[in-house]
C-alpha cells in the first residue's frame, strides 16, 4: 500500500515539475480552480435566487432595465468564463508538460478582472455598455491566448476547444454591437446563438473529463476495463447541434427545425453508449449516472424543442431549453466543480449523499422550469421554486468543498 501511494504522489508531481517558486502563498491561490469555485459557487447562489424572486415579481431592481438580458448573459458568458478558466488553468499544465501554472498574483489579477466582469454586467445602465464590453471580452480573450498552446499543437489533439472559445468570442463581440446599436440583429437571438456555441464546447470538454473521471473511479474500484469516449459519437451531436443553433437563427418558424431538434437530440443520446463497456457494466456507479444524466437532458431539452415545433408552437420552446441550460450544462458544470474538487485537491473521487443531492436537485429543479407550459395556472410559484431548488447543490457544493479549496492538497503535492 505505501509503494502504491509513493507512486501516485510521483504521478502527480509529475504535473507540477514546473510549479512557481512563490513565498507565502496561501492555499486559494495555489492552482486555478481554487479562487475560481470559492466565488462561483455563492454567485450562482445569489444570481439565481435574485432572478427568481425578480422573475416572479417579488422584486424590482432600479438601475436594471433589461433583467431577462441580465440572466441569460450570465448564466451563458458569465458562468462560461469561470468554468472555462478552472478547466484550461488545471488541464492544460498537465497535458502540456513545461507549461507553467497559473498561480499567485497572476491568478489573483485575473480573477479580478472576472469579478469587475459580473460587477459591470450587474450595472451596465450606470457604466455603460462600452466598459462592460472590454472588460467581458478581455477575459475571454485571455482565456483564449491561455489555451494557444492547445491551439497551436502540432498533433491538434485539444485544439477544438480553442476554435470553439475563439467562436464565443465572436459572438460575445456580436452581442455587444447588438447592444451598442452597431448591429441590427436582436441580442437575444444572439445569446441563443452563444446558448449553442456552449453546448458544443461542454460536449468537447466533457469528453475529456469523462476520460478522466471515469477511468479514475474504475481504477479506485479495481474495475479491469477502461472507458473510451468516442470522437464520432461526439462529432455528429456537434454537428447536430450546430445545425440546430444555425437553422434556429435563420428559419426559427419552419417545421425542418423540429425534425432537427428530434435528431439533436437523438444524436446526443448516442453518446451514452460509450458507457456499455464491453467486459463491465459501469451504468450502477454513481458518477457514471451523474454524467449520463447530462446527456439525457440535453435529450429532453432538443426533443421537446423540435416536438414543440412540430407541433406549431402551442407551448413555450424557450420553456423546454431550460432542460438544456438550467439542466445539462448546469450539472456539466457542477461536476467539473465536483472532480476537479475531489481529485486536484489530492483526494480520491468520491460520491456521497451530498453529490446525489446536487445533481437531485438541479434535476428537479430543470424540470419545475422546462414543464411549466403545461402548468401554467402555477408559472410564478414554479417560477420561483425552481429557482431556490436550483441554488441547493452549489449550497452543498459549499459545504462539502470549500474546507478543501481553502486548505493544502491532502497528498502534499504543491497546487
């Protein structure tokens, strides 16, 4: 057992042969991810239950005009931002050996510079769209030349999240001309585009974490198998949702959409064959379950999409995408937070109560808020539960993993 550990604890030193020599240097600012879920784990708490209690009518902000703008940028770019800056800061050191990581001051500046992102969003009617743009689009700017390594490897391996990134930036650009004026086309038509362009970078990160997640929880489970996250799977729900997002922006009334929306969906389905392993049955472990589930709402949010076009739009599509936001990506994130929480603070993957909870909770939660069109007489309080239930497993998420995030690896490698 003690040679077993020695060797772990070498495997992972191997990640950090490159780690900077600084003094004093306290535990949350140590790696990228740590200064990262101290703070986005409470803004989505405080966000969501604001949106709620604003949706339902509860409250009013003053110096908000547009909240429903507010929300969906946030929950797309805002989120997008800080969960892309904890993916790249912690992976890409360790799949590009000499690359430095991201830690100390440096970490500390950037994480300002998201912070006084979110702050000029909240007001952007007393600042003014123009700051707002230039802190927004300096941070997803950064985040792009940090991953130029990915971009510029000769084997092109990871390259495909740097296409993607440089696509959001695109089109966070495009958002904010829509909003300066400059440009005619509609803002929210705009984030629906975003919506799109982050389900493809989550399906291309989830890959990766799959990989790494569930072949990590086999090993811990003596499990004589490894998973494979196949790249064609993966390619043609790409394509499928590009299509999807492209057709929608163009020809949002025509009944094609629906079809494609159905085979979005189905597309997506797919990929939860790589988890029938040839020699072992793995779908009983509980992260397997928690990443499948994302999947499966993704499944559930294009379906009812194309169903609802077919249909004519008796309901309420943008009801139903709510499986894709508040649903896939939400719990996509969440166990990004999870096994970068469990594994990069020197710990052993593990489920518990608590994570059965969270990805319960944001279950129950997506599913309050994409059913509403069919309860309609009880949208404001479903409005406003959903919103609270939401916030539940980032509230748990803050009291399982903060004492980590705040204290040194359990293993004693730096980072």
């Amino acid at each position: 057992m003690a040679n077993n550990n020695q060797e772990e604890k070498l495997h992972a030193t191997n990640h950090y042969l490159y780690y900077p020599d600084e003094e004093n240097l306290p535990p949350y600012l140590a790696y990228g991810f740590r200064p990262i879920f101290l703070l986005l784990a409470p803004y989505l708490v405080i966000s969501m239950i604001l949106w709620g209690f604003v949706w339902s009518g509860f409250i009013h902000i003053p110096f908000m005009d547009n909240p429903i703008q507010w929300h969906v940028y946030e929950m797309i770019f805002g989120i997008l931002t800080a969960g892309v800056m904890a993916f790249l800061t912690t992976g890409l050191p360790e799949l590009f050996p000499g690359m430095v990581p991201f830690v100390g001051k440096r970490l500390k500046y950037i994480m300002i510079l998201w912070i006084a992102g979110r702050v000029s969003f909240w007001f952007i009617d007393i600042t003014g769209v123009y700051l707002t743009a230039i802190l927004n689009l300096a941070m997803l700017g950064w985040l792009i030349w940090f991953a130029k390594d990915a971009v510029l490897d000769k084997l092109q391996r990871h390259a495909s999240i740097g296409y993607t990134l440089v696509t959001l930036f695109v089109i966070e650009s495009w958002f904010f001309s829509s909003v300066l004026g400059w440009s005619t086309t509609n803002s929210m038509d705009i984030l629906k585009v975003a919506l799109g362009a982050n389900v493809v970078l989550i399906l291309l990160a989830m890959r990766r974490v799959n990989m790494e997640a569930v072949n990590e929880l086999m090993e811990d489970k003596e499990i004589d198998d490894t998973y494979i996250s196949r790249p064609p799977l993966t390619n043609l729900a790409i394509f499928c949702v590009s299509l999807f997002t492209i057709v929608e922006f163009y020809y949002p009334h025509n009944s094609a959409l629906g079809w494609i929306g159905l085979g979005t969906g189905a597309a997506i389905l797919a990929i939860t064959s790589d988890y029938n392993l040839k020699d072992k049955f793995i779908l009983n472990q509980p992260f397997v379950i928690y990443f499948y589930s994302i999947y499966i709402l993704f499944f559930i949010g294009y379906g009812l999409m194309g169903w609802d076009i077919l249909l004519g739009e008796p309901y309420d599509i943008n009801s139903f995408r709510h499986f894709i936001t508040a649903g896939g990506l939400s719990i996509a994130y969440l166990m990004v937070m999870v096994t970068i929480g469990w594994i990069h603070t020197g710990r052993h993957l593990t489920s518990n109560i608590y994570t059965h909870l969270m990805v319960f909770f944001i279950i129950l939660a997506s599913s309050m808020r994409g059913l509403i069109p069919f309860f309609q007489e009880y949208s404001a309080q479903l409005y406003l539960w959903s919103a609270l239930l939401w916030t539940i497993p980032f509230i748990l998420y803050i009291k399982v993993f903060f004492k980590f995030l705040l204290s040194p690896r359990a293993d004693g490698v730096k980072g």
